[in-house]
C-alpha cells in the first residue's frame, strides 16, 4: 500500500517534534516540504532525500507528494506546526479524490503554543 504522512513538524526544532513526527520522518523514504522546512530537515537528517517548492505552491507540493508515493516510497509531506492547522492535510484530502494510497496525518504542536 502506498503511504504518505503528513507531519506537523511543530514550532521549528529537533526538540519541539513529537516523538511520533520524528519516527514517521525516519521511516520515510522521501521528505516533501517548502524550502525552509526541507532545509531544517537536512540539519537534523543529512543523508534524508528532500524534495521542496517554494512559498505559495503548497497545491504543487501536494501533487508532487502523490507522484513520489506513486513510484512505491514512503513520503513524509512535512508542514509546520500542526499539519491540520493552517496545514496541508485538508488540501492533501482534497486533492486525494480516489487515489490508492493511504494518508496519515501525524499532529505537531501548534507553532503558536511556542509562545507560551
């Protein structure tokens, strides 16, 4: 079965990552993000293969995350904060219509609890 995950990856460190977000990254073949969120990932995961479009192209990013899922690999579409806050997770349900692939959505914490 083909399996996307869709990661909140939460305020932006290491350390404000669920445990679940962190497992879920690691066990996926490729990570799918916008550029800044890629580039977090390559500090913490060097060796992990990215893919990322800039600011504005979620829909884009979205799309690329079922073609890579399509080819047979596990992809973590990685989003700050909560992914089903002001995350992808809505628009990856959307766009997903019939498609034969299994989507989970793992929660991070929201951005702005950091500010507490």
């Amino acid at each position: 079965m083909k399996q996307i995950y869709i990661i909140g990856m939460g305020p932006g460190k290491y350390e404000q990552m669920t445990v679940e977000a962190v497992k879920k990254i690691e066990e996926s073949d490729i990570v799918i993000g916008y550029t800044v969120y890629t580039d977090l990932i390559k500090n913490i995961w060097p060796d992990k293969n990215c893919l990322s479009t800039p600011m504005t192209k979620e829909y884009d990013r979205c799309v690329l995350a079922f073609e890579e899922a399509d080819k047979g690999k596990t992809v973590a579409l990685v989003c700050s904060g909560d992914a089903g806050v002001y995350g992808l997770a809505g628009l990856m349900y959307e766009i997903a219509g019939d498609e034969d692939v299994e989507i989970e959505v793992v929660a991070g914490v929201s951005a702005v609890l950091s500010g507490a």
